[in-house]
C-alpha cells in the first residue's frame, strides 16, 4: 500500500504555496493584484526614468530633422521621414507612460481595499494632489482583502522605493524654499507698481469725463500761446540781429570813408 504524504493528503494549501503561485502570475504592469508603497514608488521612479529616457530620444530626433533641413523651420516634423518617427513615438511614449500609471495606481488602489475607478479622482485639480499624497502613504490591509493577498514587495523595490521616496523629500525641501521667495519677489514687485502708480497719481484731482477734457483744451490752448508767444520772439530776435548787422555794415563803410 503507497503512503500518502501529508500535501497530497491535505486538499487546501498553504499560504505560502498560494504566495508562491501568485507572484509567479505577478505581472509589476498588470493592474491585477496589489501593490505596497514602496513597490508602487518603485515602479513609479522606474517609468518615470524611462519615459524621461524616451522623451530626451525623441526631442533629439526632432532637432536633428529640424537642422538637418534646408528651410530649418519646425514645419519640417510634420512632412520629413525623421520628423513624423519623432512626434509617433512621442505620442506612443505618452500613451504608454499613462496606461503603465494607470495600471500600478489600480494596484495601490487594491492594495487600500479600493476601486480602480478612485483613479478617476486625480484629473480633479485640488482634490487630485491631495489623493495622490494619500495614495502613495497610506498603509494598506494586512492580510487578504476583496483584491486577493498581500503582495511581498521585492528587495529590488525596496532599494528603489527608498530612494525615490529620498528624492522627493530632498526636491520639496529645496523648491518650497525657492517658491515661496519667487512668491516674495512678485509681491514685492507688484507693491512696487502699486507704490508707482499712486505717487504719479498724487496730486492729481478727481474730475468727470467733462471736467477732464476742458482740462486737456486749457492745456491746449496754454501750448499754443506759448508756442505763438516762442515765435513771434523768434521773429524780433532776428529782426534785431538784422538792425546790427545793418548798423555794423554802415559803421564800417563810415571808417573806410
């Protein structure tokens, strides 16, 4: 008689046998399944590089089209072989990069005990920031839950969960700074305009459409005196210079006489 052994004999197994199979199926872009923090700052870090990657390759190919042309016009993106590769793969690499968000957020999502559909909350504007920081630092449920079992979050994750997540302390530490004294240099400069603005207002009375034109004749009409008054000066200062000169030439035949 075959003796059994205690796994053939046993008809549920065991948690780790279910682990064992479902992180071989475990697929990082698949959006079945769950995913911890740091694996989901992981694969956020890696696709985020590699579209960086693709998007640097792609504007590389633009300008290479642009300058290698005779017209070098951007208009050359749109009817060289080079150019239109250029825009295809930017917009593949676009789609690309946003299906792979899509599907690692759903996984964050599973792993909160939360509906995919919650990614629909990030095209709100204010409402999209604040659910995105609750996303990436929220715990998820221990245990199993309505998306399947915990996922074990690999080592490679890890190390670059940790240090992505280092990255964008470091970032918020050095642009809060930088942002709220640009904040500072345009409050400044608009209190500045303002300050501007009321000293070459100063003094000047407050008056109707009507008061402000009859203003502007008087200034007129002041002008043109002034400008009548400068020319008939003009006129006598040179009948002047005309009389000495005159009076000079007389003078002088007087002595040769």
């Amino acid at each position: 008689m075959t003796e059994l052994s205690t796994s053939e004999l046993n008809p549920f197994p065991s948690s780790n046998q279910y682990q064992t199979a479902t992180s071989k199926a475990d697929h990082p872009l698949s959006p079945e399944g769950r995913f911890g923090r740091l694996s989901y700052l992981a694969w956020l870090f890696i696709i985020g590089m590699i579209y960086s990657c693709v998007l640097g390759i792609t504007v590389a190919l633009g300008l290479f089209a642009v300058f290698t042309s005779a017209e070098r016009s951007f208009d050359v993106l749109f009817s060289s072989a080079l150019g239109i590769s250029a825009i295809v793969l930017a917009v593949v690499s676009i789609i690309a990069m946003f299906v792979a968000m899509i599907c690692i957020t759903i996984r964050r999502l599973h792993d909160l005990n939360k509906s995919g559909w919650l990614c629909l909350v990030f095209l709100i504007p204010l409402v999209g920031t604040i659910f995105s920081i609750y996303v990436m630092a929220a715990k998820g449920t221990q245990g199993e839950n309505n998306y399947g079992i915990k996922r074990p979050t690999e080592q490679t994750e890890k190390v670059i969960g940790s240090l992505y997540l280092v990255l964008m302390i470091v970032y918020l530490l050095v642009m809060i700074p930088v942002m709220l004294n640009m904040q500072g240099m345009m409050n400044n400069m608009a209190q500045a305009q303002l300050e501007e603005q009321a000293m070459m207002s100063e003094g000047e009375p407050d008056m109707s459409d009507e008061e402000l034109a009859a203003y502007l004749q008087q200034l007129e009409q002041q002008s043109g005196e002034e400008l009548a008054y400068a020319d008939v000066e003009s006129v006598v200062i040179a009948e002047t210079d005309t009389t000495n000169n005159e009076h000079a030439i007389a003078a002088a035949e007087a002595a040769v006489e």
